[in-house]
C-alpha cells in the first residue's frame, strides 16, 4: 500500500496523474521531505523547520516572481494560518475558524467549510478570531474551531465525517492552534489563560473521533483525587487556593513538534491564570507545568520530562511559542536538539531526548533575568522581576520577545529566523482580587491599560510613542554559537511568520502591508511586493505539475493588529495571496482608509465623565477596539462612528443588538452610567480626531514632527536600561 502510495505521488510530481487522494500516512508525514511539492503538516514536516525544499525560486530569478492568483475571505479579521498543500490542493483556514480548499494551480475553489461559530462566543478569545490550520490524516482533515469542536473533514469534497466538543462549554476556552496528526491520533490543545480556564491537551482516534488520552498541564482542585502522579507533583509546585478556582491556565494554544525516532511529542504550553504569581501562588512555587515545553509519549498521553522555561511566570511568557527539532553542531558536537524563542527573550537549545538544557541566550533585550544557569537550567531574576509592590517597565512585554508567528531554520545557512519584538512593558499587582469572568482579562494585575490620562494626547504622538516602545525585526540567529547573524528593523512590532527554502531564500510577510523576500546568509533584501494588507501570517511553499510556488494568508489581526495602534490606519481584505515566476496578477486595492465624512454629535458631558469613560473603556474595550482607540482597523474604531448608531450605542453595548456580529452585551459587567461615561470619552475622542483631520497641512507637518522628538523622550523615560 504504502509502495503504491509513494509510486502514485511521484507520478503525481512529474504530472502524470491528475487527481489522486492517496491517504495520508505516519510513513508519508515522517518523509515529507521526499514529498517536495506538499505540504503536509502545520510546519511541513514534524520536526516543523518550515524549510521547503523546492529551489525552483531563487535567488537569480526572484525578481521575476508575481501573483498568480488570489482569493478574497470576505472578512477584514486577521488571518494567521499556514496552508497545507496535498496533491495539488491547497486547504487554507481563516477567521471564524472558517476552511477553503482550492486548486492549488488555477486558485479555483474547490469546496468550503464554516463550522458557524456563534459569533458571540468571540468575547472569549483574546487575541482575534485566527485560526492557524489543519492537520491531514487519512483521507480527512481535522479542524479545531474557536467553540472548541474538533471536526473531521473528507478532504475530498468537505464533508464533515465526525465532529466532538473538546471543552467545558463553562468556561472561555477557545481554540486557535492546528491540531496535529501523529501515529492515527489527532492531537489538539486550547487557548483560554487570559480568563481563566485550565489547560490540557487531548488525542482522539482519527477514524473515530474518540478520546484516546488527556494530559493536564496545570492541577486542578486539591479536593478531588488527582488524575495521574504527575499531577501530583506538579501540585506541589503550587500555592493557595485562586489558581484552581480561576484555572491555573497552562494552555497549549499553539505549538507542537513530533520525534518519531524517540516518538516523542513535545507541547508548548502556556501562561498562568491569572498572571500574576503573587495573586494566583501566593506563597510561591514553580507552578509546573507554566511556561513549559513537555515531553509526552503520544500513544498515551504519558509525561516523559518537561523543561521550564520561566518558572513561576508572572509576564505572561509563554512558552507556546515555535518549537522547532533540528541536528545541530554544538560545542564541536552534533545534537538532536528542540528549539524555541519563547516570550521571555532567551533562545534555548535543549536535548530533544532527555529535556537537558544545552544553550539559552538573550536574543532580544531582557532585564526581568540576567542568564539562565546552565547548571540547574533556572533563569537568574534581577530586582526588575518583582513588581509585586511598586510597578516595573520590564523587557520583554506579553506579547514577547517573540511571539506565536512561526521561525524558520534553514539546513545550509544554518541559521534560525525569528520574527522578533522589542517591547518594554509596566507590569504592578493588583492590591484586591476578585475573578471576573470572561468579559474582561483576569490577570491579577493593576490594569494599567485602564488607568486612563491619554486623552488629549495627540494621536500622531501616540503611535510614535508606540511606533518606538514597540519595534518588530527579523532576526537570523546562529543556535550553534548562540548570536545573532543579521537583523532587518521593521516599521511595525508585529509582522508575519517565516519561510525558509533550500534555494537561500527567507519569506517574510509585514505590519506595512509588504511580502518579502532576503537572502538567507545575509539579509538582503531581495524582492517586495505590496499586498494591501498587513500580513502576519507565516507563508508556504509548494509545487503543482513542476512549477513552484509561494503562498500567504494575507490578513491584518491578531493580538497585535486588534488592540495596538499601529502606524497603518488602512486595510484591504483578509485573502490568500499565492506567487510564481511569471505571475502577472495584480494585488487589488480596496484599502479601507478611515476618514470622518461628518462632524462628531455636539457633548455637553462633563470633564469627569470622560474621564471616567476612558478608564471604562481602558478595561473593558480597548482589546477588541484599540488602545487608546487606536487605528487597529480590524474591529471598528469608535471615534468613526456614524449618528445612526451613536443613536443606538446603549442598545448595542447593553442590550446587545450586535452579539449576531461578534459584539456581546456588557450590561453583567457595566452599569447605564459606565456606557454613558464611555460614550461621552467616545465623543470627545472624535471631535480631537475631526479636529486633528481638519487641521493645516503645516500643522499636521508640525505635530508629526514634535511627536517623534516627544516620543523618543518618553521611550527614554519608559525604558529600563537594557541589557
Ligand atoms: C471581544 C471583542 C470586543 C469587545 C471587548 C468590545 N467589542 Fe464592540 N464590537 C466588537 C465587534 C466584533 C463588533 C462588530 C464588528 C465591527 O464593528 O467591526 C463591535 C461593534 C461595536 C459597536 C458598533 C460599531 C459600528 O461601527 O457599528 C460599538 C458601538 C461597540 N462595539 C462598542 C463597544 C464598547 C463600548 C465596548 C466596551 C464596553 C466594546 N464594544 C467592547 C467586538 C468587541
């Protein structure tokens, strides 16, 4: 079987057959790298390098690289899912945890798939409505939805062959991460941490759908018997009582590799619930399995070893971020190693069979730990660390050093591509804490988001200041000597993820709305192209009847796109983008640019009141709407909102009108005042954007100006000094 499987996607290679839906098989997954032309896992192969090892494109002809079809969503919400490409059809998934399978020649669609999320269930995602892809097994596909199914999908015409609910439907979880296929299992996690829930991962039969294992990453109520023995030393690294009434958290929302020499499953696994360890430990503790990469046997779900990246973490660093297994030369020594640039700002090198810590350096500035002990493997905190009295600025911010956006290792270059942040970020406790439900984060923290004084603040100084504290780069680094190659600054903090190919490129997608192509060994820049959307999706590579090609999910979200003002206040539609030599499509252009047609309502509201809206909003809308109300431009921004529905704000925030469209009713967590008081900030906020709008040219020239010199002053201020 396999042999004729194998026989039938050569044929298919050299074009010979044209439609084939050969079976996808542990034996196809584990020598994907002798399937060139797919793409067959999250990251195209187990060991997730996402190196694709095509050399059709290269650097001598990328210049003639061009659009060969694209593929409007329909959405404006972000998009962060990586393809899968299997003989010839490319199956993409986008928000609303919606699929798309197309031909991955012609761009003709094929069939679809919406699992119809209620939109309302939307409140309890933290960071967009993304999803991140697919796996393959057999002849189905197997989707995670943002309600928590898991759904198996015929791969040939879309058909749902079995869906099952992998949550408790009382709690904010969420799922965003692409399940993976291993050994006939599919294996799915959760997101959820920022609200409260308890993290874990789950295995179901592919055929089936039954639940074959559950692994917990964080213990649950002391009160009830424990489910395993690892549990139960993991409870001991724990303190008080909040954190299994909140959840603990430890969610696995995004990464996952596989090793099927050791058959080995590694899991990323997440922050805590809340965040802050003085509030959620009180007494201290580790609190495995937090910010941990963890080691299971994936047949059975048993723990094997687990290394902790940030002990009692209280940043919210994750160590979800990429993990990526590679042979490494090391110290004169070749290593089967695991890889990972999780949030806390140190790149770690680890034995991917015992969990033993090889390397981990500083790869972005970082001043809550000084090193990381190779010894005992434990960061060394400084005094920046404890901001369990007074508030710190401390490097990296939440959303990292690094964040979900996917590296990539290149085998010749040798060298890993890390689509970084540089972010400084005030962290404080909470002096009372009380669990708030999914409405609004829960992170033990004072909300310093909601502690208002912005208004007035010019917009263009707002960004700058942003724009500054905030900066995105593209970071090849050496993982054998531990430092870094070469660096491209970004004008936004958040930008795509990676592609590597064996031809010496690296693919990158960014904030300013640009498809990139560099050098691999030196970072040159050698092609761009502008996409009309802000991209923070990682891109593929794939091959149909011997042409190759390049393809993005071009979509503008995520944590960073929804809640950050960025320098961009316009984008096109969330769509799939795909590029070959010769491709003479065109990028349409349906920028959408806000602009104020009408003057705001006249107000008559009282300076306190505002200010109160402010903080109202701080808390409670700036995730979704902005910052600041800020030019997220995924969600509406409500300084431009016109006076049909200014006339119906109350019955849209308290009688939730909108919940249809993902904008729930606050009327359990805000009282009529509240919605007044932030409707009258709303209004003064837009009467300064009309003003600023209808100001003088010169004085626009000014204020621009100004704001980049203020800004640089206030990120001095802001900024600890950084190691
Ligand atoms: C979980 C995300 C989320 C949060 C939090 C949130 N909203 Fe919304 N809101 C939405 C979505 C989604 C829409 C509908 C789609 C759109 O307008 O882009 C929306 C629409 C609206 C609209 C209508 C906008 C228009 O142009 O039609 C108003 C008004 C609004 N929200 C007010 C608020 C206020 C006030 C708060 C805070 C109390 C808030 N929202 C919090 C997601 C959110």
């Amino acid at each position: 079987m396999n042999l004729l499987i194998r026989s039938w996607s050569t044929l298919f290679s050299i074009g010979l057959v044209v439609i084939v839906h050969a079976d996808v098989d542990a034996e196809r997954v584990v020598n994907a790298n002798s399937e060139p032309e797919n793409w067959l896992t999250h990251g195209r192969t187990y060991a997730e390098e996402r190196e694709s090892p095509l050399t059709q494109i290269n650097k001598d002809n990328i210049n003639q690289l061009g659009l060969a079809w694209y593929f409007d969503t329909n959405t404006q919400r972000g998009l962060e899912g990586s393809p899968l490409v299997i003989e010839g059809v490319i199956y993409s998934t986008t928000s609303w945890s919606r699929v798309y399978a197309h031909d991955a020649a012609s761009g003709e669609l094929l069939w679809q798939y919406d699992p119809l999320v209620p939109r309302a269930w939307g409140v309890n995602a933290c960071c967009d409505v993304v999803n991140r892809g697919l796996a393959a097994w057999g002849e189905s596909l197997y989707l995670g939805t943002l309600d928590g199914r898991l759904v198996a999908l015929n791969r040939v015409d879309g058909r749902v062959r079995w869906e099952t609910l992998t949550i408790d439907r009382s709690r904010p979880y969420t799922i965003t991460g692409a399940p993976r296929a291993v050994n006939g299992k599919i294996i799915i996690g959760n997101g959820g941490a920022e609200y409260g829930v308890r993290g874990y991962v789950t295995a179901y039969d592919a055929l089936t759908g039954a639940q074959a294992w559950r692994f917990y990453t964080v213990p649950g109520d002391p009160g009830k018997p424990y489910e395993s023995d690892v549990m139960r030393m993991a409870a001991k690294t724990w303190t008080g009582d909040i954190y299994w009434k909140v959840g603990g958290g430890g969610t696995v929302w995004d990464s996952m590799a596989y090793d099927p020499e050791f058959n080995l499953l590694y899991i990323g696994v997440g922050n805590g619930s809340p965040w802050n360890r003085w509030v959620r430990s009180p007494d201290g503790g580790d609190n495995l399995f937090l910010s941990s990469i963890v080691a299971l046997n994936p047949d059975t779900g048993a723990y094997v070893w687990h290394y902790q990246t940030t002990p009692s973490d209280t940043w919210d660093y994750t160590a979800t971020q990429h993990i990526l297994l590679a042979d490494i030369e090391i110290r004169n020594k070749t290593r089967k190693v695991l890889m990972q640039a999780p949030k806390n700002g140190f790149f770690y090198v680890i034995d991917r069979e015992t969990g033993e810590l090889i390397a981990a350096d500083k790869y972005v500035p970082v001043t809550w730990a000084s090193q990381v002990n190779l010894e005992t493997g434990r960061p060394m905190e400084t005094g920046n660390a404890d901001h369990s009295a007074e508030s710190q600025n401390t490097a990296p911010a939440a959303l990292g050093g690094h964040n979900w956006q996917p590296m990539a290792y290149n085998q010749a270059s040798g060298l890993v591509y890390i689509p970084a942040i540089e972010a400084v970020q005030p962290y404080s406790t909470a002096q009372a804490f009380s669990f708030r439900g999914s409405s609004q984060w829960n992170l033990g923290q004072a909300e310093a988001a909601g502690k208002g004084g912005l208004r007035g603040v010019p917009s263009v100084l707002l960004e700058s200041v942003f724009k500054k504290l905030l900066r995105g780069r593209l970071i090849a680094w050496d993982p054998g000597l531990q430092q870094e190659r070469w660096r491209v600054d970004h004008t936004t903090m958040w930008n795509g993820g990676v592609l590597t190919t064996q031809s010496g490129l690296v693919f990158q997608g960014t904030g300013d709305r640009r498809l990139v192509a560099y050098d691999a060994d030196s970072g040159e820049l050698l092609w761009e192209v502008e996409t009309g959307t802000g991209i923070v999706a990682p891109p593929i590579s794939y091959a149909v009847n011997g042409e190759q090609y390049i393809a993005v999910l071009a979509g503008w979200g995520g944590v960073g796109g929804l809640s950050l003002p960025q320098s961009i206040n316009a984008n096109g539609t969330s769509r799939l983008l795909v590029y070959k030599l010769g491709g003479t499509g065109s990028h349409p252009t349906n920028l959408i640019e806000l602009e104020m047609a009408e003057a705001p309502p006249a107000t008559v509201a009282s300076r306190e009141s505002i200010d109160r809206g402010e903080v109202v909003y701080g808390e409670y809308c700036a995730r979704c709407h902005g910052l600041a109300v800020g030019k997220g431009g995924v969600v509406s921004d409500l300084r431009y909102l016109d006076a049909a529905t200014h006339e119906i704000f109350d019955e849209i925030v308290l009688g939730g009108v909108f919940s249809g469209v993902g904008m729930v009713s606050f009327a359990d967590l805000l009282s009529e005042n509240d919605v007044a008081d932030v409707h009258n900030y709303l209004i003064a906020a837009a009467h300064q954007t009309w003003d600023e709008q209808n100001s003088a040219d010169w004085w626009r020239t000014f204020l621009v100006w100004v704001s980049d010199v203020a800004a640089e002053f206030v990120v001095w201020v802001l900024s600890p000094s950084m190691s």
